[in-house]
C-alpha cells in the first residue's frame, strides 16, 4: 500500500505542476477566441475519444526500464515509476487530460485553479489505483469481464468530452455546477 502511495504521488507531481501551468496560461489567455479554441480542441479530442478518426500522434508511446536491481529503495522507485508514468500514460488518456488541461487554461482564473483541476483529474486516477492496491486477489480475476464493454466505455467518455467542449464553446460550462449543486 506504501508503494501504491508513492506510486500516486510521483504521478500527482506531475499532473499538479502542468495544471497550475495550463491555469496560468488561461489567466493571461482569457479571451473569446481562446475559448471557442478550446472549446473546439476538447470536441476534436472527445471525437479521438470515440474513434471517429484517429490522430497517430496522440497514440505514442514512451516506455522507461528501470533496471533489474528493483530491491533498492522500492518506496523511492514507486515515486520514479509514478513520475514516468505520469509522463508516458497509455494514448487512452490523451483526449481526457487534452480536454481538462484546455479547461484549465480558459477558464481565466488563475494557476491556483487550474492546479484544482488536475488534482481532481489525478484523484480520478489514483483511487482505482488504490481501490486495486487493497483489493487485487479478489478483482483481478474479474476485469477479464470488463474487455468486451471497453469500446462502449471508451465511447461514452468521448461523448462527455464532446458534451464538455460544447458548453465550453457555448460559454456555459458553469452550467455543470447548478446540475451537481
């Protein structure tokens, strides 16, 4: 579990650093061009999403070996693994982090929020992480079962991007609040 923390938090260091960077940028970006961009950035990304068209660039890849001796300092290592995970996430994540980190950058606040944000997104993250941490001998052998709803899983969270990037556009994403408030 120690691990899983450290993993977590070498992925959260990342992910806090480039949200309060995106919600600087907004600060000084925060016009209406810049929001019907991103507005339109999060619908092309959504459209990624559900496979509508691809774009190869965001399906890359970068992977780190780490090297044999993994004994050494593991906690520090998890930290490693959770910074180059951040770094090299799987292309899946690419339209979602796309959209939040143009979120963060339109919304014209401030770092502060757009560091919020990403908080959030890297929460989003790290409690399946630690949900599996604590559970794995008894889920494991299930998310076999989950293969063939993936495509219509990945489908349904391209359409909540799209659905995010036109209130985006529309300049109503604060209408999201009323609805959860």
């Amino acid at each position: 579990m120690l691990k899983t923390l450290c993993f977590i938090a070498g992925i959260s260091v990342i992910f806090l650093l480039i949200g309060f960077g995106a919600g600087l940028l907004g600060k000084i970006m925060y016009t209406n061009w810049f929001r019907y961009l991103m507005g339109a950035l999060i619908i092309i990304l959504g459209l990624h999403q559900m496979e509508v068209f691809h774009f190869h660039f965001l399906e890359k890849q970068k992977t780190m070996d780490f090297g044999a001796n993994k004994q050494k300092n593991e906690l520090f290592s998890a930290f490693l693994l959770g910074l180059g995970f951040s770094f090299g996430w799987t292309p899946c994540i690419g339209p979602v982090l796309g959209s939040v980190l143009a979120l963060a950058a339109s919304n014209g606040q401030d770092a502060l929020v757009g560091a919020l944000y990403l908080f959030i997104y890297t929460l989003g993250m790290a409690i399946p992480f630690l949900l599996l941490a604590l559970a794995s001998s008894l889920v494991l052998p299930y998310f076999n079962r989950l293969k063939p709803h993936l495509l219509l899983l990945k489908k349904i969270g391209g359409a909540i991007i799209i659905l995010m990037g036109i209130l985006l556009l529309l300049g109503q994403l604060n209408s999201l609040s009323s609805i959860f408030s």
